[in-house]
C-alpha cells in the first residue's frame, strides 16, 4: 500500500557453550565420540546441544598414564614363597601377580624363579680307636647321627650324614694247651714246643693287634693194659662188656691235653666144667653118682642142690664129692633137681646155676 510498517525486533540471543573434558586414565581411553585413545590429547573435540538448544563444543584433555610389567627373577633352594603368598618348590616361570603402581595404574610381575636343590649324602668312614670328623668333634665309638651341613656348588645345603664304624687296636692273650702240635692262626706259625710267643700284626679291620701265647704242648699218652678175667670182663674205661678174648682200644679224651690210648689185652678164662645132665643111682654101678668135673683145678668151689620144692638136699665144697641121689637115708624120687656151683676165678666169685634129671 505503500505505507509504512513498523516491525519492532524482539531477539533473543542463545549462547553455545564450549568446555573442556578432562579425562586421566591409564594405557587408553574410549571417549564420548567413540574413539579409544592409547595416549594424552588435548585437541579432540566433540559438539553436544546444550540444554537451551546450541551448540555445546567438548574439547578432550586427556592424560594417558601407563601400567607397567616386569619380571621377578628370583633363585631359591629347595623352595620359595612368593608375594602371591604360594610356596613353590619346582622352578616357575608363569606365575603373575598384579600390583598397583605409583601413577595408580596396574604393575604386572611375572615370576621367573629357579629351584635349586639342597643335596645329603652319607659319609662312611672306618677307623681304629677314634676319629676327628669335619665337624670337628672326635668320636670314639661307632656313630650314624651326627650330621653337618655345607654348601654345595651352587650354592645350597649339602646336609652330610656320618656313618661310622670304630674299631679298637686290641692287646689279647692266650693260654693253650694243644696235643703234639699247635697251629696259630694268627701269624701261620706251627709249634712243636711249648714256650711263650708273641706276635705284632694288624686285624681284619686295619687295627694294631699284639697278642701273647702261653703254649703247652703234650705228647699222646698210650696204656698198655693187660687183663685176665673168667667169663666176661666189664671195662671201666669204656664201660663195655667182653665177653671173649682179644685185642680192644679205646681213647679217653682230654679237653686240656693229649687224648690217652689204651690198649687192652684181654683173656677170658671160661673153666671148663662137665656137668651131667642126668644120673642113674640104681645100683648098677653105672652112673650112680651126679659128679662135677674140670680140666683143670679151682679155688673155693661149693655147690648146693636143691630138689623141686627149693629144700637144699645136698652141698659140698669137695669137687671130688658126688651126690648118690640120697637125702636123710632114703634115695630121693626120680626128677628133676636143681644146683648152684660156686667157684673163683682169679680172685673173683664165679656162679654157674642149672638143673638136671634123677632117673632110674
């Protein structure tokens, strides 16, 4: 219309804003832009809308701190206990263990260990009357306790038992008595007299050895013996029965001195008696008499002779002297009747007992 219009302005003004985002981290960061940064920024910038519509512009201040690693090299013997708080007793090179650093972030350690071994042995040792051990201790009897401990070449406990045999220097007599001969073992030596030695050597086990030999040497003792005996001779010596002639030995052993042999000649004088088995006393004149008889004389002789019952009916110490088979005036019954004939010999009363038969 070609008037005049007045407008009247009524603006209002907004304001972006800007600011910074300051960020610490360690090793890297994912920003609200979604980048991941691994190292400090202070140019990277975002633009957000404020609360009233504009542009609100975030500049990063990054400060990117590192974590650390590092390893842990440790040498031990026989075992260790690391800040894990494990013991471990065989060489390790795996284990890990995350610490926290000076600037916050991790530390992680890896151990890296090596095992060593202590190492024990056993000393043996054998020696006479004593011994000065590494220890420094003598010992004077045989010992398997003592233990003492030393390094070894790389660098550990060598533990080392001792095992000791002690044995003694001996000074040791001997007093012998031996038949004809005496072998000493001790030095090989044979003697054939009696005498004192003595001898300076070593043991088995290396020790001295000094010993003193009182020897007395004997010679074999043999008896000759010779008896005479009726019937049978008994033996005191052996205590054996003969019964018949000859030669007999026999040895009496002597634990101090020679055995003694005896020889014994021996003869048994059996007397030859007859003495008849019946007899006849019926007045033919044959037989009539019951007669012991000898080849040869004997001292002392008596017999006895006694009928069925044990009643003695005749005895005579006249070996000339039958029996005519009469008792008490009257001829006696026909049968059997018994006798007793004592006799000595040399010295020794001899009985010979039997019976025979009255017939007619």
């Amino acid at each position: 219309l070609g008037c005049d219009s007045l407008v009247t302005l009524n603006l209002t003004i907004l304001n972006s804003n800007s600011g910074v985002d300051n960020q610490t981290h360690c090793d890297n960061y994912t920003w609200i832009d979604g980048n991941t940064f691994t190292t400090s920024n202070n140019t990277a910038t975002f633009t957000l809308t404020n609360s009233v519509g504009c542009d609100s512009i975030v500049t990063l201040n990054l400060t990117i701190l590192n974590s650390n690693s590092g390893i842990d090299n440790q040498t031990h013997c026989d075992n260790f206990t690391w800040i894990d708080g494990n013991t471990y007793t065989i060489s390790n090179n795996t284990a890990t263990h995350t610490l926290t650093n000076s600037v916050g972030c991790d530390s992680i350690v890896t151990l890296n260990l090596t095992i060593l071994n202590s190492s024990t042995g056993i000393d043996n040792q054998t020696h006479c009357d004593n011994f000065t051990w590494i220890d420094g201790n003598t010992y004077t009897t045989s010992n398997n306790t003592a233990t003492y401990t030393l390094t070894n070449n790389i660098g550990c406990d060598s533990i080392v038992n001792l095992n000791l045999d002690m044995f003694y220097s001996v000074v040791d007599s001997f007093n012998i008595q031996a038949c004809q001969t005496f072998f000493w073992e001790l030095n090989s030596v044979t003697y054939t007299e009696s005498g004192f030695y003595s001898i300076d050597t070593t043991n088995e086990f290396g020790c001295d050895f000094k010993a003193f030999l009182d020897l007395n040497i004997y010679d074999t003792v043999v008896v000759e013996q010779v008896e005479n005996s009726c019937n049978k001779f008994f033996w005191t010596y052996n205590n054996q029965t003969y019964l018949y002639s000859g030669n007999y030995q026999t040895i009496i052993e002597n634990n101090t001195t020679c055995d003694t042999i005896i020889n014994l000649s021996l003869s048994i004088l059996e007397t030859n008696f007859f003495i008849p088995n019946t007899f006849t006393p019926n007045l033919d004149r044959k037989n009539e008499v019951f007669k012991i008889s000898t080849l040869y004389p004997v001292e002392n002789y008596e017999i006895w002779i006694y009928n069925r019952w044990g009643e003695q009916i005749f005895h005579t110490d006249d070996i000339e002297e039958g029996w005519d088979g009469f008792y008490k005036g009257r001829l006696c019954q026909i049968g059997v009747y018994a006798y007793k004939i004592k006799y000595d010999c040399f010295g020794e009363n001899t009985y010979k007992v039997g019976s025979f038969t009255l017939v007619m």
